[in-house]
C-alpha cells in the first residue's frame, strides 16, 4: 500500500511541473534554504559535483541525474552539492574522513598489483 502511493507520487512529480515545484522547495525548506541558494551554490560550483567534478545530464528528474545538498550529520551545517555518488558515499562512509583515508588506501594497494 505504502509502496503504490509512493510509485503514484514519484510519478505525479515526473510529469506534473508543479507539484515538482512544491516538493522541490519543500526539500530545500529541510536544509534551510531557498531555490534562490540552491541556484547561487549551483552557480558558485559551475554545475559541477564539489567532489567529483561530474556535471549532472541536463534536464535530469531523477536522483541521479542531479546534485543534492550535502551537509554535517552532527552540525546539520550544509556543505556543498554533490552528486549522487559522491553524496552516498560520503553517507556509507559516515562522514568519516580517517574511514575514508583507509579506504583510499585499500583501493591504492590493489592498484599496484
């Protein structure tokens, strides 16, 4: 039940601008924002992922075709915009840069062999 109205909204804000619109600000509203700061960020950042660099497709809808708003998990302070991949995997990570230095590490050690 929970899963159909979900599939019905996610559907309603592919091909409905407007309740696109309102489900849009209302995210932004959760990090404290407007779409105004949305757009400056976007600006400041040239369209790119603050990480990675990559530049979304344009005209993306899903997730995965656009930056999300990274913030501090403790402070709640937003970052910057990152892509999708970027963003969870910041998340996976927990946010830890010491976890993350391990990884690289781990991923530098392979590549040598």
């Amino acid at each position: 039940m929970l899963r159909d109205k979900m599939d019905r909204m996610n559907a309603r804000r592919r091909v409905d601008p407007a309740h696109r619109a309102r489900w849009t600000e209302g995210n932004f509203r959760k990090y404290g924002i407007t779409g105004a700061d949305f757009a400056a960020m976007l600006q400041a950042q040239n369209g790119q992922c603050a990480l990675c660099g990559d530049v979304p497709p344009p005209g993306g809808k899903l997730a995965m075709a656009r930056l999300h708003i990274d913030h501090d998990h403790v402070t709640g302070k937003n970052r910057a915009l990152l892509c999708s991949h970027c963003n969870r995997g910041l998340g996976c990570f927990k946010d830890d840069p010491d976890l993350l230095e391990l990884a690289a590490a781990y991923l530098r050690s392979w590549a040598t062999r």
